[in-house]
C-alpha cells in the first residue's frame, strides 16, 4: 500500500488534510484522551486525518465562502473571513481540533469494531437499540459524526430548519446542527 502523503497548505490546490500530524499530536498531548493517539501507526495516523477531512468536507454543511473561488482550492477551509492574529489566512483551531478528534475516533472504531456505534446506528436510521437489559431510544435526525465532532463545528455550519407562516411552508437557514 502507497505511504499516505498529507498536504495541509492553506487554501492550496491539492490539500487533503486540515492539520498535520505533527499538529495533532501536539494537539492530543495535552489531552487525557490523547494518551491513545501515539498508540497507533504512524503511517494510520496520517491515513485517519486525511479520511477526517473527507468526511468533514462530504458531511458537514459549511456554510461562508471558500477564500479562493478563482483558483481551485481543494478544502472548504479556510474560507475569506479565516484570518489568525496577524491578518494571515488560517484554518479555524475549532476545524482543526474537530479533524484530529474525528481522526482519533476513527482510529479507535476501526481498533475495537465491536462496540456498539450509536452514531452509526442513528445515521442508518435504527430508532431504539437494547444490549441485555439497557435499552436506548434515539431522537431526531443523527449524524455519524462524533458529537465531539459536531460541537467543535457548529459555529461552521448551517442546517435547515421548516418554517409555518400561515399555510406556507418554507425553509430557514441557521447556524448550527439538527437537535440530537
């Protein structure tokens, strides 16, 4: 199998990660959960954060303009307004963290494949799920994105929400994602 190249250049035309691994790891030192990130391969770290941002970019309804729309810029981020303190452009941390944590999950999902994934059961549409004698009835409409995931992107995305006035029925744009 080729070794999994990560390009993380700011608005470039053949980026397929927002974070590097370096990043991540840097990110995940000071976390208690990060203790498991360099338990895995070097080689599936990289994989995981490149699959990350694939799903971030399939799956969550960003909304704002992409920085570059002349030239082709392969992420979503940064988008015109993404700027850090000296005016740079720049990735959100938020997008940043939301990638390296939904790397990490993926890592642990594909390491214990056995657990019970409730996210994945909601996105494929299973209502209830009872394991012995613990039962769980799911609400709403569900992501498989972690909810980690989803609070860490919420200022980035926007969902439809149906609106009555009177007998007309239309559709409102707002920040943030379907109620869990």
């Amino acid at each position: 199998m080729p070794q999994a190249t990560i390009d993380a250049t700011i608005a470039g035309a053949a980026g397929n990660s927002y974070v590097t691994p370096a990043w991540a790891s840097a990110y995940f030192a000071n976390k208690l959960e990060g203790e498991r990130w360099p338990g895995f391969p070097e080689e599936d770290r990289a994989r995981a954060l490149i699959t990350a941002t694939a799903r971030l970019e399939a799956e969550a309804p960003f909304w704002d303009v992409p920085y570059d729309t002349w030239t082709p810029q392969a992420l979503y981020f940064p988008r015109r307004c993404d700027r850090d303190s000296t005016g740079s452009l720049a990735v959100p941390d938020r997008v940043k963290m939301a990638c390296a944590e939904l790397a990490l999950h993926l890592l642990q999902q594909r390491a214990a494949p056995d657990l019970v994934d409730r996210l994945a059961l909601q996105a494929q549409g299973v209502e209830a799920v009872q394991v012995g004698e613990v039962q769980e009835r799911f609400r709403g409409e569900g992501t498989d994105l972690p909810l980690r995931v989803q609070r860490l992107l919420s200022p980035f995305v926007r969902r439809a929400v149906r609106v009555t006035t009177g007998s007309r029925p239309r559709r409102h744009w707002t920040e943030g994602w379907v109620a869990l």
